[in-house]
C-alpha cells in the first residue's frame, strides 16, 4: 500500500480509520508507504503558499481544513515496524547531490516505509 498526497486532506479521525483498515487487510510483512507533512512546516513561508493556493479555488467562504502528521504517529502504530523515514531533502542528497534545494522554496514532504509484523 502506498498513500502520497492523501493524509493531507484527511482529518486525523479519517487517518486513523484508514490505517486501521490497512492493518485489517495487511498480512505480516507486507509494507506500507506514506507520504505525509510535519507539524514544523506550517510555519514556513511556502507551506502558508499551499494553503492560499487550495483556498483561493475553493468555494467561497469554506475553509480548508489540512492535516500534518507527526513523526510520533509512525513510530506507535500498532502491529507496525517503521523501516525507513526520508524527507525531500535527505532523498534529493541522495539521489541528485549536486542540486542545491532551497529550504525556503521546498513542501518538505516526509516519507515513511513500514513493515507489518503481526496480525491485529
């Protein structure tokens, strides 16, 4: 199972649902990728960018009501193991180690790899 761009427009109840979901349908060992935002990056400048951006092409005077999800929720999943957490800039040192990124101009997204290790 892989999730990227899903849990940002979830709210934490939905979230915590549908991975409740996944460990129903998972067997051990099988993996499961997530790609989410931390708390830290509501702050930044390009993060409030996103937020202008969804908002102005919503229907007027609604709101839009994002999640970010803490490294924590990963780490206590039940009958998961995390396996591996990367972010933007950790993946593109690895991969393109010459491009400079910006920290100010990038969405860091986080990714998390997990294992199933036992039945619910």
């Amino acid at each position: 199972i892989l999730l990227e761009g899903v849990l940002f427009f979830l709210s934490n109840d939905d979230t915590k649902r549908l991975f409740k979901l996944f460990d129903r349908i998972q067997e051990p060992d099988e993996y499961l990728g997530s790609v989410s935002f931390l708390p830290q990056l509501e702050k930044q400048l390009v993060f409030k960018k996103l937020i202008d951006y969804v908002e102005s092409n919503l229907e007027k005077n609604k709101r839009f009501q994002y999640q970010t999800v803490a490294d924590k929720f990963y780490r206590n999943l039940k009958n998961y193991k995390l396996i591996d957490h990367q972010d933007t800039f950790s993946l593109s040192a690895r991969y393109e180690p010459k491009r400079f990124l910006p920290i100010e101009e990038v969405l860091n997204e986080h990714m998390y790899l997990l294992k199933k290790t036992s039945i619910q």
